[in-house]
C-alpha cells in the first residue's frame, strides 16, 4: 500500500469497475431476511387420514399453486395458493384403502407427482399417482418399486425437464442398500431399479435433487462404515438414462451420526446444495455444501446452526427471484423456525419461527419455493392433528450479496469474512469480495476500510471523476430502490 497519492488521483476511481462493482454489491445486499406474511393455514385432516405425520409440499410452475400433502392412513392433498389460501377441500390422493404414509410431492409438467410407502401385509413398497390442479387425475394408483422399502424415510425425488421424467430414491429395508427409480413425467416406469449405494454398508434418508446444468440428479444419502465412523455422501445420475457418473463423492465423514441429507438446485451458480445433521462428540449441528456440476466440491462445509434442530426434520429450497434458500427444520420449542441461507449455505439473519406456539408441537416441517416470487411455503405436521401452512418472503436479491452469510468482519478478498464465498462468487453467495467490511481489494478491518488507504494524504479526482462518480452513485440508488 503506497504512502502517498502517487498521481494525486482516488485509486478506485482510477478504476471506476471497482466502484461500479462495490455499488452494485450494495444495491444487490439484503435489505432485510425471511419473514413470515401472515398468519399460518390451518388445514384439517381429510377423511381417514390419521394421524397427520410426513407432511410434503410442491409448487407448480403452470397454475402457480402449491400442494401440500400429509399421511398416515389415507393420503391426503390439499392445494393452496400463491398468496397461502386454501383451495377447495382436502382430498384423498391415493386411490386405495391400504395403510399409506410418509408421502413426497415434486411438480413437474403435467402435474404433482406424489409418493408413498404403502404397506403390503409385514412389508412395503413405495407408490405413487400424479394430480393436477383443476382437471382429473393423471394416472391411478401405480407401483413404483418393489416390496421391501423403509415406510419411515420418505421416497425422496427430483424431476428432469430436460429429459421430461423423475427420479425417487428410498432405502431398501432389508439391505440398507438406496435404490432408485426413473418414472416418466406420465407415470411409466423408464429401465429397472438402480443400486445407488449397495449393501452391505448401512445407507439411509435419501434425497435428491436435479442439476438443469448437466441434466443430472445428484442422490445424497448418509451411512455409516462402523459404530459412531459415519459419513455423507452425493452420487450423480445421469437423467434419461440412470447410468451412475463417477462413485460417490464424499462430503463430511468421522461423525458419530448423519441425519436427513436435503438437496436443492441452485440454478443462478449450476450447483447443488446439500445440507444435513451431523452429530459429533461436541454435539449435533447442520451443516452445508455445495456440489459443482463437473461433480467437484466447492470448498469446505458452511455452519448452518449449532443451536436447534433435529435428526427427523430437515427441508431446503432454492428460490430463483432472491437467489438464496430456506432451511426448515426444528425449535427448541413447539415451534418450528425457518432460516434464510446465502448461496454458499450460510444464514442470513436470525431463525423465523412457524407453526402455532400454543400446539403441542409441530413435526417434520417441510418447504417449496415459488418460482415466481421470492416466497417459499413451509408446511409442518401441528399435533399429528392437522396440518400448518406458513407463507415466507425476502427482500434478498442475488443469493445474499456482498457480505451476505454474517460475515463479522473485513479481511482479505480471500476469506470473505466469516460466511464463507469466494472472491470469484461476485458477490452473489455469502460473503464474497471482502466479506462483511472491507470491499474489493480492502484491507478494512470490521464494518469500514478504505479501497486502497492512502495514507495521512488527502487524494482528489477531477470533476469528470467526480460527476462519473455521482452519475454511478445514482444509478445505484434507483436499482436499489426498484429492488
């Protein structure tokens, strides 16, 4: 860092892409994190369905609606709208009177594809039928994989548009082995069951995702090689024809137990985001991780939270207009909370609770984004009684922007403060280019730092400089205020 002016002229404005790129992180920063829009959906349970346990949701790109959907016994459906009214009644979704539970939902055109474990005398097997809001139904009642699945894991899956078909994931019960299968966006089984993770290692909770970049699913599930030796890990399938790509790709391993991998397609960067529970001799924590599309990991694991949550209850969800995610899992009270994550996984701010605090409880909560707007909505199981819909907006933009990911300080443009990020980010993913003080090339320390200090000097600019200057500081207000 030079002691003097050098030329006598502002560095940065020597260099007016580094001002025009420090306004544009501040304009794109998060003017405020998650918040609930009104009060929660009540929505009782439907004829046979009890208790009211799994609950899942969806959003359908084409009528802008979600479905929320809850077992045990019947399954039952309930769409909801954008704005979080229901529409119309609950309705059952299977066809048949066998005991079905844990049911999974996943939108993708023509309709809601729903899955289910329904039991079959001392065992079970994962089922499935495809709806739609405001027409008949798609299909029946259909067979998606053999007897022998894990009634207490969902059927985790993802829909391809580029190759118009789905992939669920389960555990086998029997062998511990993930399997998974291709459905077609109609409802046609596409090849045979697929060995994700084979036995004899212990594998469980599924969950999948879809990378629209390389048209591939990513399948995450935890295992275990020994007694507290336990690991995460992602495999990647190639859409349309199931073939596995390369072997697993190992994310967090030495824990004493993982819980619940949740995987999300974060379509502004072309990755995945997994996060999950880890529990370690000092205690449990969720992390998160993102997989690149060239199956590479991007750095190391974000902290997710260390101060609520649970082994049973983990949901995330990309949202393409803010560019950040929703985590839903557990409180340490009745409630439930929902925590906004920057690109690279790290919070945006503090944990919104949902759910009705006077409960006695609410279970296994659940999230969708839309697609249109930057809301998710977050379903939980109140009681086993009923089912809660809860509505959530942002004002974040660009996944978090510069410091986004509580970055506590300057530092270099290598660490990006605490929130994780990368300079290469642009801003866009927890913290990136100087993290949450100094910007750019800074040398700041918390909250300040200049561009480049100059010293005890005092530097001056030209007034073309100057007026260049104003001219971008304008600009910056108004897409701002239009954001």
């Amino acid at each position: 860092m030079p002691g003097a002016c050098g030329s006598g002229r502002l560095e940065a404005v020597r260099a007016p892409h580094r001002v025009a790129w420090l306004l544009l992180a501040w304009t794109t920063a998060p003017h405020a994190q998650v918040a609930a829009v009104g009060g929660a959906l009540s929505i009782p349970a439907g004829p046979g369905t009890a208790p009211v346990r799994w609950p899942a949701v969806a959003w359908a790109a084409d009528a802008n609606v979600y479905l929320a959907v809850s077992g045990a016994g019947a399954i039952m459906g309930q769409f909801v709208s954008a704005d979080g009214v229901a529409l119309g009644a609950p309705f059952p979704v299977n066809e048949g009177s066998a005991y079905a539970q844990a049911p999974r939902v996943a939108w993708g055109a023509p309709g809601f594809f729903v899955t289910w474990h329904e039991t079959v005398g001392q065992a079970a097997r994962v089922r499935g039928r495809i709806v739609r809001f405001g027409q008949a139904p798609l299909t029946g009642d259909f067979d998606v994989s053999p007897l022998g699945t894990n009634w207490e894991m969902g059927a985790a899956m993802a829909f391809s548009a580029a190759s118009s078909e789905y992939l669920v994931a389960w555990q086998n019960f029997s062998t511990s082995a993930i399997e998974a299968q291709r459905v077609s966006g109609s409802g046609a089984l596409q090849g045979g069951v697929l060995t994700v993770a084979p036995a004899p290692e212990y594998h469980r909770d599924p969950g999948v995702a879809w990378n629209a970049l390389s048209n591939e699913f990513v399948v995450g599930f935890a295992g275990c090689v020994g007694t507290d030796d336990c690991y995460l890990a992602l495999q990647r399938v190639a859409a349309g024809t199931g073939v596995l790509l390369g072997g697993p790709v190992l994310f967090d391993s030495s824990a004493v137990a993982v819980y619940v991998p949740e995987l999300s397609f974060d379509a502004a960067r072309g990755r995945v985001l997994a996060v999950w529970y880890r529990r370690d001799g000092s205690g449990a924590s969720f992390h998160a991780r993102a997989l690149e599309a060239d199956g590479s990991v991007s750095g190391p694991a974000a902290l997710v939270t260390a101060s609520f949550g649970s082994y049973d209850a983990n949901s995330l969800a990309w949202n393409a207009t803010s560019g950040s995610f929703l985590f839903v899992t557990h409180g340490t009270t009745s409630e439930d909370l929902a925590l906004e994550l920057s690109s690279s996984g790290a919070p945006l701010g503090a944990a919104v609770p949902f759910g009705p605090a006077s409960a006695n409880g609410n279970f296994n909560p659940r999230v969708a984004a839309n697609g249109a707007q930057a809301e998710w909505l977050a379903v939980t199981s109140t009681q086993f009684a009923s089912l809660s819909a809860q509505r959530f907006s942002t004002q974040t933009r660009s996944g978090g922007g510069a410091g986004g990911g509580g970055g506590t300080g300057g530092g270099s443009p290598d660490d990006a403060g605490t929130g994780g990020g990368a300079p290469d980010d642009a801003g866009t993913g927890g913290g990136a280019a100087g993290g949450g003080g100094g910007a750019g090339e800074a040398d700041g320390g918390a909250g300040g730092g200049s561009i480049e200090s100059s010293g005890s000097c005092r530097c001056s600019m030209t007034s073309g400089e100057a007026l260049a200057l104003l001219a971008l500081l304008a600009w910056a207000l108004r897409l701002r205020a239009a954001g």
